[in-house]
C-alpha cells in the first residue's frame, strides 16, 4: 500500500490534486481499469486478425522482376497504407532454392503491411484464395529451335493449366495482371478462354513498360521532365508488333514559346518541328527502344506491373490515357475477343477503353494489321489454323507497314 500513499503525496506536491477515496477503493479502480485495458487490446488484435490482408500471388516467381516487385507491393504505395498483403511465389520445384532465398530477403525487410510471403512448388495448390494473380511466365524464343507456332502453342499450354486452377481455387473476383517479356496478350487471352468464368474485365496485359520507355524517349529530345509527357498510347500486341501513338500526346510544363499555367499543354506532334529527327532518328530510336524493353530484368516491367496495380485499385490521374492490354469488344474496329493494348482510364476499381479518340486512316489500317496478328495467334492456340499467316498477304512485314505508318502520320503533322 505504500507504493498507492506515495502516488497520492506525489500528485498532491506537483498538481494540486487530493482525493478522498480510501486506498482500496483506488486499488479496485485501478484493477477495473487495468482490466478494460486488457479487454480492449484483446478486441483490437482481434479485429486485426479478422482482416485478411490481400492474398498476391506470383507465377515463375524466380524470374529477376520479383527482386524489384515484391517491394514496391509491400511498401503500401501500391494498395495503401493501411492494407496489409501475403505474397505466394509459385514457380517449378527446381527453382525451389531461389523462392527460398526471395522469402527470407523479403522477410528480413521487415515490411509493416507483409503480413507473410512464403514459396509454392505444388501446381495443384496454386492460386488459393487468390486476390491477384501476377502471371510473369516467359518462353524462350529461339527461331532457330522451333518455329513462332509451336512456342504460341507451349504459351496455350501453361496457360490450359492456369486457367481451371484459378477458377476451382482463387476467389471469384480474382484480378489477373499478364507480365513478362513474351506473349503477354496471348497469356491474357488464353487465361480467359480456358477459365471462362473468370471475368474478362479482370484480366489485363501491361504495356506500361512501352508507355513509360517511350515517354522517357521524347523527353530526353525534349530536354524536358519526362512526368510533363502525358497520352502516348501503345496499340497492339505488348510483346509482339506494336504501334506507338503519338498523336493525342501532350506536354505540361514544356520550356516552349508561349507561357501558360501549369496544366497548359503542348500538342507535342506541334513541338517536334525538327523533320530529320522525325524521319530518321523517332523512328531507329523506336526500334532501340523495342530492344531496351524486351531486354529489361527488373525494374522497368515491376514499376508497370505495379503502376497498373496502383491505377486499378485507385484511379488513374484524371483526365489521363493509360494503355493497358483489355478483352476488345470492337472498339476502334478492331476485331471482338482479342486481348489488345488501347486507351483506357482507372475509376473507382473499374477501367472503361477511351473511345472518343479520333484516328485518321493511316491509324486504322495500322490498327487492322495489328489485330491480324493477334488473330493469327489466338487461331494457332486455339489449333484452328497451323500455321500464321501475313496480313492480307502483303509482302511488307508488320513492323515495315507500321513504319510506314508513323512517317505518314508525323508528316501530316508539320
């Protein structure tokens, strides 16, 4: 008791505060107190067991981009700060070593929102409860082994195995984000076809990669901050023939002639005035840039993967064009039932395509080619055709006739 007459003299001599009750009185306060304290706590590490973090899976896990993924999923930018995730790495058992070694880096980060990352090797089990699945899976493409057609169908294959598994095992209102470096469109498509309830508008393929690399492009001609290089659209196959739009693209805070406020925008296609870069150096500088991205290991395809993400559960910025592989519904007259890289905007945890854009007809017919190959793809997956065939058997190649097509549109627009 001494301990409680020492407390009531030391609130006496420094606050002025004197009580009347007796000690035991206190004591019981105390105790019911204390009590509450215990009840409280207990209810709120209840409530916190009750929410169950986000549940990410991540298919060939052991593939270099995980290394940059994992942390920016787990730092909070992506889904919040206040939303905790577990990761599940999915990957065959000979990269079991490897997932290993990702899950104790992840863990000795000591991430607030991770509430568990751990390894799978087991197929069967994949997609458990899945929230999100990122499918990251690649082939090899070696013209020389076998042909176009027979890697279209291995990528049909993996995903003949996925698609059922999601279905009887991840949750009904899963989203699936297609990655990688080969095939994306394909991987999407064939993701839908063969887990046909899997909702189409939650399976997209990620061309921020091509967005992002060729805004950085324009930039460093412009000698400006690549963030004011808004509304490049990528068209297309992500990782396969593709056509950078830039006709709708528009630069903020560009160092130019006319002054305006912080949200005046330059059509950029007024800005480049310079014919030869235009003809000659756009245009090599596009097939570099081809190469810089179908070679990237890491952190470009993860900062994609993770800005699709972002603008899935959050909302692009406003008034933005974002280009993002979707299920056509013949917008733009390209062909229904393919998965193809167009304009579209993030709102409220939905993404609708953009379908007020205008497009000359050097744009549509690029747009037709474009969707041909995609076709001829789907088609050999599918074992309806054999073999792909050229678009309407012209002898110029796809990436010819789009070249063709952007020295045509940037002449038109000096």
């Amino acid at each position: 008791m001494g301990g409680l007459d020492d407390f009531l003299e030391y609130a006496q001599h420094y606050y002025g505060v004197n009580s009347t009750m007796l000690s035991e009185e206190m004591l019981r306060i105390a105790e019911e107190n204390l009590r509450a304290h215990i009840e409280i706590a207990k209810e709120e590490e209840e409530v916190k067991r009750l929410i169950k973090p986000l549940q990410i899976w991540i298919t060939s896990a052991s593939a270099p981009i995980s290394y940059q993924l994992i942390p920016l999923l787990a730092n909070g930018e992506v889904f919040g700060m206040t939303t905790e995730i577990s990761i599940h790495l999915l990957d065959i058992p000979q990269f079991k070593d490897v997932l290993c070694g990702i899950v104790m880096e992840a863990e000795d980060m000591a991430f607030p929102l991770l509430r568990s990352i751990s390894e799978h090797t087991e197929l069967d089990k994949a997609f458990i409860q899945a929230d999100i699945i990122i499918v990251l899976d690649d082939v090899l493409l070696n013209r020389e082994v076998q042909s176009l057609e027979n890697y279209i169908r291995e990528v049909s294959e993996i995903c003949q195995v996925y698609g059922p598994l999601i279905e009887k095992n991840a949750k009904s209102e899963v989203r699936v984000i297609s990655s990688g470096k080969t095939f994306v469109n394909l991987k999407a498509m064939m993701i839908m076809v063969y887990g046909p309830s899997i909702k189409p508008e939650n399976v997209i393929a990620v061309s921020s990669s091509w967005e992002s690399a060729a805004k950085a492009m324009l930039a460093r001609k412009l000698n400006m901050n690549v963030a004011g290089v808004k509304d490049v659209i990528v068209w297309g196959n992500i990782t396969g023939c593709n056509y950078i739009d830039l006709s709708h693209a528009k630069l903020y805070g560009y160092d130019g002639a006319i002054w305006g406020p912080p949200n005046f925008p330059y059509p950029l296609l007024s800005v480049i005035y310079d014919s030869e870069w235009i003809h000659s150096e756009l245009l090599s500088e596009q097939s570099s840039l081809s190469s810089r991205v179908s070679h990237c290991v890491g952190m470009l395809p993860a900062h994609a993967v993770a800005t699709v993400l972002r603008y899935w559960y959050h909302g692009s910025p406003p008034g933005e064009i974002v280009s993002v592989g979707v299920l056509t519904k013949g917008q733009y007259c390209v062909p229904e039932g393919i998965v193809f890289s167009m304009p579209v905007r993030f709102q409220n945890g939905n993404w609708e395509v953009i379908t007020t854009l205008e497009t000359n007809e050097m744009t549509q017919e690029a747009l037709g080619c474009l969707a041909h190959e995609l076709m001829q793809e789907k088609l050999v997956a599918l074992k309806e055709i054999k073999e792909m065939h050229p678009y309407k058997g012209d002898k110029v190649t796809s990436n010819e006739y789009l070249r063709q097509g952007m020295e045509t549109l940037l002449t038109d627009s000096l």
